[in-house]
C-alpha cells in the first residue's frame, strides 16, 4: 500500500463528508445501488449515468418516472425507486459532466469474455466508463469499480484511464478503490444491505472513504476493508468457487446416473454430516450455469494470476481446477441434449422430427436474466439435431435469437419431449395429466433438468422420464 502521507487524506479531508454520488451502468447492480445510496438520507443527491444507446437509452426516461426496467421479482425496488424520484434524491442521466460536481462515483459495468480460450476479457464497456468518469474528474473524488474484474485491474489500467484522462494521480488527488457487487438477481436490495462488503483501496485513505460511502446503505452487512488486488481476488475465487462446487455436485450427478443411484439421497446423506467446523457446502446439479457471473470469473481469477502472478508453483502440466470445472458446468446442456436423445429412444421416437417444449429460457429461477442462458447452447443442439424447438418463460418477454412464449399450453401442444431447464416455481405444480393431454402423446418424455417434478408422477401417467442425478429412474419401465 503506497501511503501518499497525508497528501489524499488532506485532499479528501477538505473536500469533507461525501455529498454527492453518482452510479454509472443502470443495471442489475446499478440500479439497486443507486436507489439504496439516494434512500440512505446521507447524500444530497445521487445521479444515475445512463448511456443514451440504442439498446438501453429507454432506460433514463424510464427511471426519472420512477419505473424499474428490471422484470424479474424483485422485492421493495419498484416502491423504493418511486420514492426516491419522488424526494427528488436520485435522477439518471446520460450526461457524464455532471461527474465534475460530485464527491464519489461508483461503476458497476458489465465485463464479460471476448474469448475465454485465449483469457481475452471484452473490457471496452468498463473502459468507456472509466474513460467518461476521467475527463470530468475532480480533485478529492473517490471512485469505485464495483464491477468484477481481472485481479490487478483498479490499480493498473483502471488507474491509468483516470489518471490520463483527468490529469489527476490517484492516491494524491483523487481516491480510488474496489469493491465488489456480491448481488443475486430476485434478492437485489438484500444482498447488498445484508452481505458483508469487501472494499479494497489502492491505499489506506482510499479504502477509508469507501468505506465510510458502503456504510451508509449495510443493515446487518459490515465492511472487510483489504487492499483492491486482494478484494478483486476475493471476488474472482468466491464465483471461481461456488462454480467448483456446482461442477462437482454435476460430476456426482453424473456418477450416480451412471450407477443407477439417486443423487438426492445422496445429497442428503453428505448434508447429514453436521460437526462443529464441518461443513458440507454441497450444492446441486442442473440442466447448466448461467449468468454473467460464474461463466467467467473464473477467466479473470486466471487471468490474474497469468498477468500479476510471479513464481506460481502448481503440478506439471496439471490444468487449473477452476477451469475444468468450468468445462464440466458447461457440458451440462450436452447432458441434457443425451438425456432428450435417450428418451425419445425409449419412446420409438428420433431427434429429427420431434417437437421439443423448452421450459425456461432464464438462467435462474424466478427472474428475468437470461444472460449466458444453459437453454441457449442446449436448443442449438436440438436444433442442429433436426427437432422443432419451442421457448416458454413465465418471466422474460424477448431475448436475441429466440421467440419466447407465456403460454404454457401452447408451448407444450403437440410436444414429444418436455424439458425444464430453468427452476421457474410456475414449473412445480405442472399436473402429468395436462401435460399429458396438450403432449398428445402416449408416452412423451419430460426431462427434468432442475429436479422439480415428482418422476413417479410423472412415470405414472405413462411418461418416459429423464432427470439429472436421477439414475434411480432414468431407466424406469414405461407404463
Ligand atoms: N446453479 C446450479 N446449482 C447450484 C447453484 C446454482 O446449477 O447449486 C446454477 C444456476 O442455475 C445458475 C448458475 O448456477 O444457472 C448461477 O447461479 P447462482 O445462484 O450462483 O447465481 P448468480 O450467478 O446470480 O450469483 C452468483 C453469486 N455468487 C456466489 O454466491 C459466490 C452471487 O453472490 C454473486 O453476487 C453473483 O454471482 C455475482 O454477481 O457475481
């Protein structure tokens, strides 16, 4: 931690206590972050920056009356969002020059892969960012990436951007820090008043006033302050993580298929080993994993560790965990590409022809997100495979390349093959007879990609069943 003593503590010190916030990137982490900061009653005014893009300018006009463009359940935002606009707290704006008139500005921008091979990220969104924020920077501002990136990013060219574009140096005229969104779409608000928040300056006054700006919008949540390369690690590994476990939950799925075992009981039976400092975080196989999230921070933790990372020790020629568990995660929708095959198989029928009714096209349950969605790479191989493929999501309108429909019956009229992939609730209460009858099927196979419906119900009313983790019945006599 390079200590500039005194010489951004006394800047920031003058500047005094943050007034003025502004977020850039509307989105599921800006949006939520934005109205908490303007709810918190600590800041005069807080200012959402909005590109006025073909795709997303609908949103400022949207928001400064008060209307979330989130579709997705999401508890309390709507009726909190109103009553900001209303207290005239917070307003969105796609003109970055009102960035000169505030005292701390926050990013929450995507940054997705360009080629995750070759560990190439697509940073032009967040640097365009950077770029806006830089030109009308002024001295004493703090700014905070909230966005997931390469470990080494805030203080590398994150830093230069602002730096060449305001004139300013970091850690003396301006503070500069991460830290991290660690928000779930459907409990936006929650997460972030009730996670604890990593914050991780380029220096200690930097770390301090973000920590002083994060405070005011925790509930039960505290603030881990470290330096920004240890907060971007933390966040790369705790996704690199969570996608670990999910891999070896599938890896075990698949191991029980093959041995004719229930994964569930399984499950359970690992679950039940409960002892003081024994954990048995194991989570749950599924139709894939999705979002904008683990699909690739993975590649910034390796990436990282490629760029900043000097005198590595690690098993020859061994591949990094992290990323062979990205590899089984997104073989999943294969898997349930077989499972399909298999059971039009059992049902006399072939790929080529038949109808398929995918259930869910979001990449979680009960929201509208339907970024990196597992159904995507699972239709084209349908697809490719010659079937008739229809979409239904109780949750999302429109997304590229795919025609969506709210209309669960005529999604599944005249279906061979009824896949879940998505753990919609609207899913749980699907009655085998009506399925049955809008099928029109004698014996139409449901493959069940979230462990959602009964089998035997299912299997009763003379489906071909097929579920991940479910070799206990995936070979079940027809009835
Ligand atoms: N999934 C499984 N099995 C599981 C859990 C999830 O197959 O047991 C699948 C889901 O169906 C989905 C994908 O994984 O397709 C991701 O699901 P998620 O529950 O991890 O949802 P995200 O990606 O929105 O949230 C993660 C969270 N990260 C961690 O818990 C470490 C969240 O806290 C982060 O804020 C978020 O990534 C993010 O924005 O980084």
């Amino acid at each position: 931690m390079d200590q500039v003593k005194g010489g951004l503590a006394k800047v920031l010190g003058a500047k005094g206590p943050i007034g003025r916030v502004g977020v850039v990137g509307m989105g599921y982490v800006g949006i939520p972050s934005a109205v908490l900061f303007a709810d918190s009653g600590a800041f005069e005014e807080v200012i959402g920056f909005q590109r006025d893009s073909p795709s997303s300018g609908y949103k400022i006009d949207l928001l400064n009356r008060g209307e979330t463009p989130l579709k997705g359940e999401e508890p309390d935002l709507g009726e909190m969002l109103k009553k900001v606009v209303g207290a005239g707290t917070f307003r969105c704006s796609p003109d970055f020059s009102l960035v000169s008139g505030l005292d701390a500005v926050t990013l929450a921008i995507q940054t997705p892969f360009r080629d995750p091979k070759d560990l190439i990220p697509d940073f032009t969104p967040l640097h365009d960012g950077l770029a806006s924020v830089g030109k009308h920077l002024s001295p004493g501002t703090l700014v905070v990436i909230e966005s997931t990136v390469t470990p080494g990013t805030t203080g590398g060219i994150a830093r230069r951007i602002l730096e060449e574009e305001s004139g300013l140096v970091a850690g003396r005229d301006f503070a500069l820090a991460h830290a991290p969104e660690r928000v779930m779409v459907g409990r936006l608000l929650r997460n972030i008043r009730e996670h604890d928040r990593v914050v991780g300056g380029i220096d200690a006054p930097s770390t301090e006033r973000a920590t002083g700006l994060y405070r005011t919008v925790l509930s039960t949540g505290k603030v881990i302050p470290m330096t920004a390369m240890a907060a971007e690690v933390t966040k790369t590994a705790e996704n690199a993580f969570r996608d670990l476990q999910i891999a070896a939950a599938n890896q075990l799925a698949l191991y029980c298929e093959a041995m004719g075992v229930n994964f569930y009981d399984v499950h359970a039976g690992i679950a039940s080993l409960k002892e003081e400092g024994v954990t048995r975080a194991i989570l749950y196989p599924g139709a894939g994993v999705g979002g904008h999230c683990l699909p690739k921070d993975t590649y910034h933790l390796e990436r990282g560790v490629k760029e900043s990372g000097k005198g590595l020790d690690y098993p020859k020629n061994a591949e990094s965990i992290f990323i062979l568990a990205r590899r089984i995660n997104d073989f999943m929708p294969n898997h349930m590409h077989r499972l399909t095959v298999e059971g039009l198989g059992r049902a006399g029928k072939k790929l080529a022809g038949s109808r398929v009714a995918i259930l869910g096209w979001a990449f979680l349950h009960d929201s509208d997100d339907t970024r990196n969605t597992p159904s995507e790479p699972y239709r084209d191989l349908l697809v490719a495979g010659g079937a008739d493929v229809a979409v239904h999501d109780p949750y999302v309108d429109r997304s590229p390349g795919v025609t969506i429909s709210h209309d669960l019956r005529e999604v599944i009229s005249g279906a061979d093959v009824v896949a879940i992939l998505t753990g919609h609730r609207a899913y749980r209460s699907l009655a085998p007879r009506d399925v049955k009858n809008w099928c029109g099927a004698e014996h139409p196979v449901i493959v069940d990609g979230r462990n959602i419906v009964d089998p035997d119900a299912f299997i009763g009313a003379g489906f071909v069943y097929k579920g991940i983790g479910r070799g206990d019945r995936n070979h079940h006599p027809i009835a």
